[in-house]
C-alpha cells in the first residue's frame, strides 16, 4: 500500500493537481468560467450551460446518494457523512436556482437534450476509489466544501491498495477532461 509520503508533504489529490497543472487550469480556468465570474459571458453561451448544467445537476443527484451510502457503510470519521449531507442539501437549492433563472431567461428546461458533451460526462463511471469530485462554483463555503472533499478522498486514498491510484488518479483526470468539453459546449464548441 502506498502512503501519504509517496506525494511528498501535500495530499495525493494536490499532487495530481500539481502533475496535471494545465489540464487542471483548463478545467477551471476556461473563459466561459472567467466570463461567468466577470460578467464578460456571451448570453447565448449563459443559456445553454443554464440547460446543459440543469441537466448534470439532476444526473449528480443519484451519484451524490450512492456516495453517501459508502460513507455510511465505509467511513471512519463521522464528519464524513455530514460534509455529504451538507452538499446533497445544497443541490435542491442549486436546482431551484436553475429554474428560477431559466424563467427569468426564458431556457425551456422540460425538453431540453443533453448535448454530446453533457451526455458522456454524466455517464462516466467514477471508480468508487475516487468518490469526490468537485467542479462548480467559487464562494468561500463551496471552496470550503471542496477541501473537505479532498481531505476525504485523501484519506481514502492513503488507504487504498497501490493497484488502485493509478485507477483514482486516471479517474481525475478524465473529470479535468470532461470539464473543459462540458465548458467549450457551453461556448458552443
């Protein structure tokens, strides 16, 4: 089994943050994400990731309960279970707030297709090694909720069998991948 020192004093997620830098600047640092945070978003881009992004959402749901139920089977640290909890709360919010702005910009979300990208970035197969995944927005307590994401996969992932982290750290970087196809769909790419 491979330790926490193999990557050196961070966790094993930062160093694959480190090893994959451009892809992992690619994912969050797309200039539809830049657009969104500043204001500078093309409105026709705006509303198909309005769309796209409802659709994922309703996708992650399901994913979201299947992690939870493995915390609660698998965990050792209680805090586990209420950081899940805690984001499982906040996706109903997330969901209201998606239709709500869909009226607001007239995005008919009842028929909408998943388009090519959305499609296989919600049928990915995240292996349960790799439970976390963390890929939208930017205030303090999501970026809090992320940290305790990665403190939970990093302490997943000390324990986990060596076959199993080329298999996580593959995991990871095809979520990078998807992210930066989910964000050129919504520029229409």
């Amino acid at each position: 089994m491979e330790s926490r020192s193999s990557s050196g004093d961070m966790g094993r997620t930062a160093s694959w943050v480190k090893s994959h830098r451009p892809m992992y600047d690619r994912a969050t640092q797309h200039p539809f994400v830049v657009g969104i945070s500043d204001g500078s978003v093309d409105l026709s881009a705006f509303k198909r990731w309005l769309a796209q992004d409802y659709i994922f959402v309703k996708e992650f749901v399901p994913f979201v309960a299947s992690v939870l139920l493995k915390a609660w089977k698998h965990s050792d640290d209680e805090s586990d279970m209420e950081i899940l909890l805690g984001g499982m709360a906040s996706l109903s919010d997330e969901l209201a707030w998606f239709r709500k702005e869909a009226s607001k910009w007239d995005v008919k979300l009842v028929s909408i297709a998943p388009q090519k990208a959305n499609l296989e970035y919600c049928s990915s197969k995240t292996p349960e090694e790799l439970m976390e995944t963390c890929q939208r927005w930017g205030s303090a307590n999501f970026g809090h909720y992320c940290r305790s994401l990665q403190k939970i996969a990093d302490r997943c992932l000390e324990k986990a069998s060596s076959d199993i982290i080329p298999k996580a750290e593959e995991a990871f970087v095809c979520v990078l991948e998807h992210e930066v196809k989910f964000w050129n769909m919504s520029c229409g790419e």
